[in-house]
C-alpha cells in the first residue's frame, strides 16, 4: 500500500478533530476524500505530508513513516493545497524552473517542458503569476507538485473556481496522473467524485462513516427506503398522498413536485398512478429516484 493510516487522533483545544482512524490507499489508485467543513480532510491530508503532527497514530507513505523519514515522505508526496501559495511576480515558466531546483530534479528544463505541456501552460508559460486566472494558477500548483513525479498525490480541492471547460481538462489530468500513482482528493463538487473515484472515504465529525467504491456506498444508508419524485399539472395536497398505503413519508418539494418515500417504489407508482386517475389529476413525470453519491453523502452527514 502507498498510504497507510492506523488509528489516528488529532485535536484542537478541546475539540476533536480526527477521532482514531485508519484507512489504506494503493498505488493507481484515486480515492475522493469527501466530508463537511470541519469534518477532518484537511487536518488528515497535512498529516500525511508530515506538515501537522497528530495527537496519537501512525502514517506511512511508501513504507517510510511520516513521523521519522520525513524526508523520503516528502521526495514521495505531491501536496497541493486548496489555497495554493505562488510567487505571484514570477513568470510561470521561471517559477517552475525554480521549484524544480529546489527539489533537485535531473535535467530540469526537459522536466519543466514537458510538465507545461502536460498542464495545458504552454501559451501562458512567459506570463508573469499574477497574470493568470485562477484556472491557470491551478494548473501551476498541478505542475508544481507532479515536478518531482510523486508516488502519492495529495489534491484538497483542486478544481474550485474553474470554470467548466477547466474542469474538464483538469478532471481528465488526475484521471491521467491516477493510471500510475495514488491520488488522495478533497472536493465538494460530487460528479468529480463519481466521474474520477475508484474509491470514497466519507468523514464526519472526525470519523469515517463510509468505505469503500462509489457502487457500494448505497448500502452504508437503509436500503429499504425507496423514493419516487412525482409532478402533477396542478397542486395536489400532500395529506391525500400520505393516505396511500405504500407510502410512509411526502415532502414536497416546490408547488408541484413531491417526494414519496416508502418501502416498494413499483407499489408506490401504480398507487400514485390510480389516486391522479380517480381525483382527475394529470401526472407530467414519475420516476424513481436513484441513489447517488450527493444522496448518500447528505444522509450520512446530516
């Protein structure tokens, strides 16, 4: 395994941060890292990179701990912080020569070409930092970190402020980075996670409240409640809907659109189906709705 967490704790004053927990992460790998503000993605990611200590635990990259081979952990992992810091008077190519200096990469020119080619920087390589948007500048921070080709990619939300052909193109550079390393990433934005994530840790409050791949996470929640999302032409009383006998819950959810939750959607449908008959109401849509990961995360954080 390139990452290997074991029981660890982490706290601010009084307030527990990361509560005892230990997770494994192989190579060619890519994990999406997912929780609330203040659930402990952060904290978890500095620690990996030796930059936080913890309370108690233990952390390994590559086989060396974090704790006492600080040096080789950090020739293995790639960190690029949300709010990632740059020379900003620097120019970009000037500035990866630089970073690729400071990490003593052979031939670094070669490496520094081929990382703007990679990183879509070519026509913005002579501009100075300050110049980029900030889709250019994380394209810099992603060149910054993969300089030294890093065992293990640590990403806390890379893609916020892009915009969606950005997006695109970045997604498709972890996919690409992912074929031959482990890539650890923090995001919000949960198509990233089911377009991108062999595999989603969800942390909450300090703990992790699932793992494991994106088509198993449904069954970290009840699988035994089923919902159906249901428009009619007109506003209907949802008191009527809770008399069907499939139904246990209906929340609506604007003027028109309902929400039914029950145990059986194909009961629940052909009894929506018969009550619009016998009231004359007319159904404009009726489907079920799938479990999907922003589904999952919301009911497991909430």
């Amino acid at each position: 395994m390139s990452v290997k967490i074991h029981n660890l704790t982490k706290t601010y004053g009084n307030q527990l941060v990361l509560d005892n927990i230990s997770f494994e992460v192989g190579k060619s790998e890519i994990l999406g890292f997912l929780g609330p503000n203040g659930a402990g993605k952060t904290t978890t990611m500095k620690i990996i990179t030796g930059s936080l200590l913890p309370d108690k635990g233990e952390v390994s990259v590559s086989g060396y701990d974090v704790f006492s081979d600080i040096q080789e952990v950090k020739k293995r992992v790639g960190y690029l912080a949300e709010h990632n810091p740059l020379y900003d008077e620097m120019y970009v190519k000037e500035f990866l020569l630089f970073i690729a200096g400071v990490y003593g990469v052979d031939k670094k020119v070669a490496k520094v070409k081929e990382m703007i080619e990679l990183t879509g920087l070519s026509q913005e390589q002579n501009k100075k930092i300050i110049q980029l948007s900030k889709g250019y500048k994380q394209r810099v921070g992603l060149a910054q970190v993969l300089l030294n080709d890093p065992e293990v990619l640590i990403l806390d939300e890379p893609t916020t402020g892009l915009d969606p052909n950005q997006l695109k193109e970045i997604r498709a550079l972890i996919k690409e980075t992912g074929k031959d390393k482990t890539v650890i990433f923090s995001t919000h934005i949960m198509q990233e996670v089911q377009a991108l994530c062999d595999r989603v840790i969800i942390l909450n409050n300090g703990k992790i409240v699932a793992d494991d791949s994106i088509d198993k996470l449904d069954g970290y929640i009840s699988s035994n409640t089923k919902s159906v999302l249901v428009q009619f032409d007109e506003i209907v009383e949802t008191g009527l809907l809770k008399m069907l006998k499939s139904v246990d819950s209906v929340t609506l959810l604007d003027s028109k659109l309902i929400k039914l939750e029950g145990n059986d959607d194909y009961l629940m449908r052909k009894e929506i189906f018969n009550f619009a008959k016998a009231n004359d109401y007319t159904i404009l849509s009726m489907y079920k709705e799938d479990i999907d990961v922003e589904n999952i995360f919301s009911k497991l954080t909430h």
